[in-house]
C-alpha cells in the first residue's frame, strides 16, 4: 500500500489540497491517506470548509509521499520549529518529498531545497534563491525525490506526475482520463507573461502585503 501524509494547518489553501487528494485517492491500488495536524480538532481552510485531519505529529510512521502545502497561514508555519522539525524529520525517512505551491517555502526553512531544483507560485517564486535553492519556472519540478508544484491549479499536475513516479505513466494517464482532466480555460491570464498588464498589477496589489511579511520572515 503507498501511504501519502498531507500537512494540514489553519488558512490551508483549499484546492492546493484538493486537486492532489482527488489525484491520490484515485490510484489504482490501495492508498492510504494521512491528515497531519497537532490535533485532531477540525481546521478552517483558505474557503472556510472545515478539513479533519485523521493523524497528529506523534504518528511518526514513515510516509511513501510527504506532502506540503500552501496557502495564507504558511506564515505562522515558516516560525513554528515544531512544524519545521516535524517536516525534516519526515522527509527523511519519505520516499518522495513533495509539495504544493508556497509551502516550497517551508521545505526551504527545513533546508531540502539547497541546490535543488524547485518551484512554487509565480509571485513568490524569487524567494525560492533566499534558499540556495535553483529556481525552475514550471508547473512541475522533479529533482531527485524532489517534486514540486507551481501555484494552486499545478497541484494537479504535480500528483499526476507524482502518481507518474510510483506506479508508472499508464496509472497516471488513466486517472487523468477518468477525471477529464483537458484544461482549456476561457481566458489566457494564468500566467504573469500572459495576463494583461493591469489584472497583473492588480493581483500583484492585493499580495503585496503577504509577500513583504513573508519575505521578512524568510530573510531573518
């Protein structure tokens, strides 16, 4: 049974989770999924949905996938050590480390990006280098038994490409199928070198405040 650990934390970005869930629950073969969290308490995720994680931190069992992800409160987790040992200690009996946007972020604090190739969201994407890290403009980067994804919707991508690497290119594209997974979006604007200039400084506005607070914590 390939068994993947999802770090779940308050203001978790909702389909960050979701997307790579769907992807791993649909494997051919028996997966067992993990929700970590301190507590067995429900969590309020970016939406408000509650999520319900099934495992604290003391369930030390090693994982086949260690995932990461991201959203608002990752900034509370980049000052939090006992999240940071918990993930070091994790990746390092985990066959695959992996995560999803911006928790990038986090697994840079833990040091399994340095001289790694890596992504994340494309807005904070230049503090991949606060890392050492090897910054890669793509949805999906795999250095060694790195994978990681680009921001939010890349999520699917990077589990699919996950799955890719347990159990073989024939599981992934089927799961891909059977989901209907063609993506043609209505507008070409899910990239900062393809959305006009003004949506562009528009989202880049509204984040600027996470990214300064963000990039404060990451540069003490």
């Amino acid at each position: 049974m390939t068994t993947v650990g999802f770090l779940l934390f308050p203001g978790v970005q909702f389909l960050d989770f979701a997307g790579p869930y769907e992807i791993f629950a649909a494997l051919p073969e028996d997966c067992g999924i993990r929700l970590f969290w301190k507590t067995l308490e429900p969590i309020p995720c970016s939406t408000g949905l509650q999520l319900h994680p099934n495992a604290t931190l003391n369930d030390s069992s090693p994982l086949d996938v260690l995932c990461i992800l991201g959203g608002a409160g990752i900034n509370a987790l980049l000052l939090d050590g006992e999240i940071v040992n918990w993930v070091g200690q994790q990746a390092s009996k985990a066959r695959w480390i992996t995560s999803v946007c911006t928790e990038a972020l986090l697994l840079g604090v833990t040091g399994l990006l340095k001289g790694r190739r890596a992504t994340t969201h494309w807005r904070y994407h230049d503090l991949l280098s606060l890392f050492d890290a090897i910054p890669v403009r793509e949805r999906v980067v795999q250095d060694g038994n790195l994978i990681t994804g680009g921001g939010v919707t890349a999520g699917i991508d990077f589990a699919l490409a996950v799955v890719a690497a347990l159990r073989g290119q024939p599981a992934a594209e089927a799961i891909q199928l059977a989901l209907e997974y063609a993506p043609s979006p209505p507008f070409q604007a899910g990239q900062p070198k393809q959305a006009p200039t003004a949506v562009l400084r528009a989202v880049e506005r509204r984040t600027q405040a996470l990214y300064e607070e963000r990039a404060q914590i990451l540069q003490r």
